[in-house]
C-alpha cells in the first residue's frame, strides 16, 4: 500500500495561524486591570464601568487610540455597532480567527448590544448581572457574534 503525502500548500499554513493584535497582551492586561470594577451603566471612568467604557480602558492602558466616542450602545443594532466599530479603525474578523486581545460582539437583546475583551482564557466583560467587571472562563460560542480588531497604535 503506497504512503499517502498530506499536500498543504505552504500559503494555506501560513494563514491558518491567524495574527494577534501587536499589542494583545497589553490590551488584555489593560481589560484584567478592570476585573472587580463595579457594572455601571454608561460608565467610562473611576466610578463605574459599561462593557464600552471596559474596551475603552484596555485600549488606552495598551496605547491603542480605539477613537471610539462616548456613545451609548444601548438602541444599537448589531449592523449599527458593526459600522460604529469600523468607523473607528477597527478590522472584523472570522469568529475562527479570534485571538487574546481582539472586542468579542454580541446581542443579548433587541436592540442591546455588548462587548467583551478575549483572553487566553476566555473573556473579560462587564456584567450587568454580577454588576462588575469580570473574567469568563471558555467562550459561549452561541453568544458572540463577531470578532474585531482595535486600530494598531495611534491608527
């Protein structure tokens, strides 16, 4: 019986192992800097923090300029997150190339849309129910519906 040669073309392996954000760690860091920060709604500061507000602060703890203004995500829609999202820089990606660093997006109700930071873990995300920030372990593949990369650097 005649050996059979797996014939990969070398381009397709190369692509298989998709990119981190050059400052993942640094971002994922800025999002655990946050775990145990009180949930409040809108929240972007000392006080209190929205899922927004903690993508806001991971981005600015890694020196990524996510341009993202103070808007409220609550009344978006997930195309209208997703435009808000690409109007600022950031790149989506295929859920199967999600990497430690990048903004996990999903609806959790009509017209609600929230954020979380992945980790190598899992996710880190403000949660309303627990009222803090919090890290998750393992990915609830049925919750998140798309996958971006922040702006590299000062993009």
């Amino acid at each position: 019986m005649a050996s059979r040669t797996c014939r990969v073309p070398i381009h397709w392996c190369a692509m298989s192992t998709p990119e981190r954000h050059p400052n993942a760690d640094a971002i994922v860091a800025g999002a655990r800097s946050a775990i145990g920060t009180a949930f409040r709604p809108q929240g972007r500061g000392i006080g209190g923090l929205d899922c927004l507000g903690l993508v806001l602060r991971a981005a600015a703890q890694a020196g990524v300029e996510a341009g993202i203004g103070p808007q409220l995500l609550r009344g978006h829609t997930m195309e209208s997150a997703r435009d808000m999202l690409r109007e600022v820089g950031c790149r989506e990606l295929p859920l199967a190339a999600m990497q430690p660093g990048d903004v996990l997006l999903c609806n959790p109700a009509v017209r609600q849309v929230h954020l979380a930071v992945r980790t190598e873990l899992g996710v880190v995300e403000a949660c309303a129910r627990l009222r803090r920030v919090v890290e998750r372990p393992g990915l609830d593949g049925a919750l998140w519906r798309s996958v971006w990369r922040l702006p590299e650097g000062g993009e």
